[in-house]
C-alpha cells in the first residue's frame, strides 16, 4: 500500500499529535484559564495561516475546568451583533444544563430587536451564569471581521464590560490579522475593547526547533532531516509555506524515488507567490503606503529607516526577524518576491536554463457570454491563466474588433474561426488554427459536448505532443429529464450524451469538473481501474466592486431570477413564480411593499407566452411579473443585480450556477437551490448551519418546494438590512478564499504545468 504524505492536512488547523509545540504561545493561551475563578483576556494577533486557529485549539484542548464554558464564535459567520450574542447565548444554554432559568434568558437574547433589550438581556444572562459560581470563555475568531458586524461603538463595550466589569464571570479572546484598536477604530470611530486586552499574543514563524520537528513529520516516509535547513531557509519556518514544501517533496519523492528540494520547491513556487500577494496586502491594509517600503527598507538594510515602528510591527509577527543588530526578512523567497528578484538563494539556484514557453489552446465558441454560463467560465478560466505568465490562445467562431483587443491588454490571443460555406458552424474548430511562427500548444482545452470534440482533434490531428484537458459544465443524466416539449426519447438521449462526455474524457489527460457536484458525479462516472481522478475546479468570486451595497429603495420590492421557457422545469420557474404569488398575498395583508419578480432570459419573441405561463403558476394577480429578453451586455444584468432585493435560482438540476455566482459578487441577497453545484459548495465552505441563509432544500416535490421557497424568500425580504449584511460578508469571505487566479493555479499546479 503507497504510504500517506503526512502533511496532507496543509492549510487545514492542525489538532492531535500533529500538532508541533509552540510551547511557548500555548502557555501563554492557557495561562488565560489556569487557575480557579475569572478567565483572563487575551488578543491572539498573526498574518493569514500562521496557525492561530491551531494554537487556539490545541490550548483549549489542555483545559480541565468543569466550572468553565466555552464559547467559539466566528464573527464571519453572522450579519449582526443580535446574531452574534445569539450564538454566544444558546451554546452557553448547551453547555450549562445545569443552571436554572438560563434558557427563558436565552430566549431573550434571542428576541432582542432593538440595542438597549439585546444589551439588557446579554447583562442579565451572564450575571445568572456568575449567580451560579459558573464562567465562561469568550472565544471570537476572525475578528477583523467585526466592523461588519459589532458596527457600533457600543457593541464592542458591551464586550468591554463582560470582559472586565466585575459583574460578569467572563474572559475574552480574540483571534485576528490586525491590532483590536484598529479594528474597532474601522467599526465605531473610536475605541473600548482594546484597553482591556492588554495581554497580547503574536503569532509568528516556528522556532528553529518547532520548524524541524514538523519537517520530522515526514519520517514515516522518508528521513528529511539532511535537507532540513534547505527546506527552512526557503520557508523561513512560516508554517503553511513549511507544510506546502514539505508535503510537495514527500509527494514527489513518493513519484521519483528522489528528494530534490529545489525542485520540488520550484513546483510550488505558485503557491508561495500567492500567499506572498495575500501577506503583502495584509500589511498594506494595516500600514497602508508603509508596510512594502518597510519591507524594502529591511531587504536593503537601511540603517536609519523612517519605518522604524512598521518594522517592530512586523518583528513581532514574524514577518521580519533580528539579524547582526539589524533585521532581514522571514525568508529569501519573500525577499526575492519583493524585488522580483531571482526566487532562489545563490546557493540553491538551478543552472540557467532556457524557460520553456508555457502555451494553451482552448477551443471554445465565442468570448463574451452570448450563450450562457460556458462562455462566462471559459473568459474566466483563459484570463486566469493569462495571469499566471501562460501564453493564452483562444478559438473562437466570432470575436468583435473590441472583444480581440480587450482579450490581448489581458493576454488572451483570439483566433476567430468563421464557419465555412456550406459546412455546420462548429466545423471550423476542427481546422489548424494559424499561431505565430515557433509557437506550439503544449496544452489543449476543450468545453463539454460544445468543444470537446474540436480539441480532440486539434490536438491529436494538429498538436499531437500536446497535453488536452477536457471541462465538463453539465451532467446529461441530470438535466435532460426536466427539459419540456420533448419528442425524442430522453433516456436514451441522455445515456448518449452522458457516453460522449466520458468518451470525450478518457481520452484527455484529465476530466476537469466545474464545481463540487459535478465533481462527485464523475468520480462516480470515472471509477474504471484505467480511470484518472477527475480535477476540480471552483470558479472564482474576485470582486468587481469594492464599495458596500444598499438595499434598494422604492416601490416595489425586486425579486429576480433567471431561464427560458423551454427549460423553466429545469430552472424552476414554476416554484419561483408560485413562491413569489404566495409571498405577494402574504405582504399584501400585512400592508408590507409590494414585490415583482422579474425573469432575465427570455427568447426574443417569447415574452407574451412565458408572462402567462408564469402568471398561471403564480395563481395571483398581485404578483407583478417582468419577463426580460436574455442578453449578452452583463452591464444590463448588473443593473437587474443593483435594483434587486433578492436573487433566486430554485434550479431542479444544476452543474455549477454562475450566474448565482455573478449575484453573491455583486452583494446582492441570493437564494440557491441545494441541487446545484453553487448550494454545494457553499454548505461545503460554510458548514450546512451557515449556508442556510442562501441554501434552499428540495424536496422534489411541486407544492412542498414551492412553500419552501416562498417562507425563504418572505424572510429575507422581511429584514432587508440584515440580508445586505450577511450578503456583504458572504462575498467578501468567498473573495478571500476562491478566486480565478487560486482557481488557475491548483488546475496548473494538478496537471504539471
């Protein structure tokens, strides 16, 4: 059996025996709670991945205190403050069984709509926990971000006062990137918590000694020990870098038979330059038009530096380190990032050899999304490509003049590929396309059904070294029984389609799936022993658009939604239009704002025939209901996005959903059918408690998905701030997890390229 690469758990908190000292943060973490009586405070203070979640829960996995509750809340994981001591509430409930009265106190908290009851109820329920000779421990991770959240300057001194006042049995921890008072300065103006965090912990790089008895880690495997100091001084004993170099020798080593650190290490370049991006804008937005020229300042070894304060900042969270009564960077690579420099030290640099020119060909239809999603995914997915230094060719049947040029200023060459006279439109993708002398496609994309076929060809026929990848959008099985007026036979339809995809990808290097659900279907579709996995690949949720958005005003209220008539079965616009009737008559005996559902995608010509079908399914003539033509000018559907009080997609069946995807980038309040590759990831990223605010369970039944979705939709609209809240912070989260430049580099990084 092949041994298992022990740091497979990269970038995942680290718990157990995995867990590598830091002796000395942990006693400082559990001082807080030794001891009998009040906990104590604390603020855990370190850049991105350095292990702050680990330490935090390896420490409070020592604790022995019965008297002691713990309470763990994410503040990226609610809208508002009500929704944070609501938390913090029922999980002291959960834990204190034993305290009398506790859960009409719960209750309250719970019920508190207006500032001054939340903070009554918050007072009253701990002053019973202390009544009790109980305490608690208040644990808040990502609490940079609060000033989504807390808001107010008096919600973080209703934190002050639990924390401090001697009425409350509570201690504090925070958990974050920045300084508490700069946190709080950004929410409030102003700042009450941070005076009574006085005890600070700053969590840097490993010791020397933590950083080899990680890379011992690997001895099940293989024996690191004499390249030890190679894989630090490429690291600089930053943990994630540590465990991203180490899990990439044992991977290769597991291959080759071979340790070659270099290499190895220059396989995961991509990676470290992505965490570098993600530090340099950590520091940035702490020290803006400082952080890098105090950086600078420490790789040019400026005895009198101006930054002298930014450069104790950054020593104590590890960033820069005390060298010869001075200072130099964590590590070379950062440094050569830096100066875009050689990323090797002298020592450990390769022998200068030509680079071999990294060139994709993808075979698709047209750039801007004339047709729907594919073309959305595949614009994407070339850009982010282009971005990590691939020369990018990108067939096409038609371009505009703008569409060729905006394409080249981002690095995509498009080859238009008109049809020839005569001849069906797609089979001018199976002809060579003409690339500049010299140049050749070391690797081949093609789309589904689409363009799978044409990159079949064009690189066994026209590129015949060439690597091909073969992108699946949809699974046949799934969509093909909810499409309407059918006269061929859909079972067989859809064996078929279903024989051409896997044809189509056993054939290619790798199956690339878009999203989480496709992915599973293929991985059961793809279990021959001769089978390769297939890759996952999540879309990205860059932002367009940093400014917060608004809930829009006026009359009425703006419910959209998108599909054709001929698939309004698959999208499920008979659940959206019976959802928003019911809504309608509900809102209307209450005397709330009216609202409008509005569908984007209607054929041209088809308008009359989709109103009265979505009226009938409506069954009130309360509803208004807008039917939009479907149109390639994504300003147009940004505009729908910007006058929209909600986004829906109740889809039966769904690959991915980019469009929902275009939604939750815009800050717009989304409702995603659990059936499709967006609710998947998202209760996947964001745990199925979480994800309940935009995912929607189906039932597979008319009536029963109707009402489902009818309740879900009345109660964001009942809240809308709340809604714009919680929309706000779900895409900035995203933004910082998944983007198409994360999204090209572990595609790259799958295949070797």
């Amino acid at each position: 059996m092949m041994p298992r690469n022990p740091f497979r758990d990269r970038g995942m908190p680290v718990v157990g025996d995995n867990f590598v000292g830091r002796s000395a943060l942990t006693r400082k973490v559990t001082e807080v709670w030794q001891g009998t009586g009040r906990p104590g405070n604390l603020s855990v203070i370190g850049y991105r991945r350095a292990g702050k979640t680990s330490l935090i829960r390896h420490g409070l996995s020592l604790m022995d205190r019965s008297d002691l509750a713990v309470v763990q809340v994410s503040v990226i994981g609610y809208a508002s403050v009500f929704e944070v001591f609501h938390a913090v509430a029922s999980q002291l409930a959960e834990q204190l069984t034993d305290v009398p009265d506790l859960v009409p106190l719960v209750e309250r908290v719970g019920a508190a709509r207006e500032w001054y009851d939340l903070e009554n109820a918050v007072s009253s329920l701990f002053k019973e926990v202390g009544r009790h000779g109980r305490f608690a421990l208040l644990v808040f991770e990502e609490f940079d971000r609060a000033p989504l959240v807390l808001v107010r300057l008096a919600a973080f001194q209703l934190l002050r006062s639990l924390a401090s006042e001697p009425d409350y049995p509570v201690g504090l921890i925070t958990v974050s990137r920045r300084p508490v008072i700069d946190i709080e300065t950004d929410a409030a103006g102003g700042s009450r918590l941070d005076g009574v965090l006085g005890e600070k912990c700053y969590v840097g790089t490993f010791t020397p000694d933590e950083a080899r008895r990680l890379i011992a880690r690997s001895l099940p495997v293989v024996d690191l020990s004499a390249v030890s100091d190679e894989i630090i001084r490429l690291t600089g004993r930053q943990p994630y870098l540590l465990h991203t170099l180490c899990s990439r020798i044992v991977d290769d080593y597991l291959e080759t038979g071979v340790v070659d650190v270099v290499a190895s290490y220059d396989a995961e370049t991509l990676s470290f330059h992505e965490y570098f991006e993600r530090l340099l804008d950590d520091i940035e937005a702490e020290s803006p038009d400082r952080g890098r020229a105090a950086l600078l300042d420490v790789v040019q070894q400026v005895a009198d530096s101006p930054h002298r304060l930014e450069i104790r900042k950054l020593s104590n969270l590890g960033v820069v380190e005390p060298a010869d009564g001075g200072f130099h960077l964590f590590s070379d690579g950062f440094a050569a990032f830096l100066t875009d420099s050689p990323a090797l030290p002298p020592d450990l640099a390769l022998e200068a050899t030509p680079d071999e020119p990294r060139v994709a060909l993808v075979v698709a239809t047209e750039w801007k999304s004339r047709h729907g999603g594919l073309s959305t995914l595949n614009r994407h997915l070339c850009l982010g490509l282009a971005a990590q230094q691939v020369e990018v060719y990108c067939m096409v049947l038609a371009a505009t003049d703008d569409e060729v040029s905006e394409a080249k200023k981002a690095g995509v060459h498009l080859l238009r590929r008109p049809a020839v006279e005569g001849a069906p439109e797609l089979n001018s993708l199976l002809r060579r396309p003409e690339l500049p002398e010299g140049v050749t496609p070391s690797l081949v994309i093609g789309h589904g059904r689409v363009t799978g076929s044409a990159a079949l060809v064009q690189a066994e026929d026209h590129f015949p070294g060439s690597r091909r990848l073969h992108f699946v959008h949809m699974a046949p099985d799934e969509i093909e029984f909810h499409k309407l007026d059918r006269t061929d036979d859909v079972a067989e339809t859809a064996e078929a389609r279903t024989r051409i995809e896997l044809k189509l990808g056993r054939s290619a290097e790798r199956v690339v799936a878009v999203g989480p659900r496709l992915h599973g279907r293929y991985q059961n579709y793809l279990s021959d022993h001769d089978d390769h996995e297939p890759i996952r690949f999540d879309p990205g949720f860059d932002l367009t658009d940093p400014r917060v958005r608004r809930p829009p005003a006026g009359t009425p209220m703006t419910v959209l939604t998108t599909g054709r008539m001929e698939d309004s079965s698959l999208k499920g616009l008979d659940i959206a239009a019976g959802a928003c009737g019911l809504v309608a008559g509900w809102r209307h005996e209450r005397g709330l704002r009216e609202i409008e559902l509005v569908v984007r995608g209607v054929p041209v010509g088809a308008a009359d025939k989709t109103l009265a079908m979505l009226k009938d399914w409506a069954a009130n003539l309360r509803l208004s209901v807008v039917p939009r033509n479907y149109t390639p000018d994504s300003e147009l559907l940004a505009e729908d996005l910007q006058r929209s009080s909600l986004f829906i997609m109740p889809s039966r069946a769904e690959g991915f959903g980019l469009v929902g995807l275009e939604a939750i980038v815009a800050g717009t309040p989304v409702l995603i059918s659990e059936k499709s590759g967006l609710g998947e990831l998202l209760k996947a990223l964001l745990g199925g408690e979480r994800a309940a605010h935009w995912v929607v369970p189906m039932f597979g039944e008319p009536v029963k998905d109707t009402e489902t979705w009818a309740r879900s939709i009345e109660h964001v609209l009942a809240d809308q701030q709340s809604a714009f809240t919680r929309a706000e912070e779900l895409r900035r989260e995203l933004a910082d997890n998944l983007s198409w430049a994360k999204a090209s580099v572990a595609l790259l990084t799958e295949v070797g390229f």
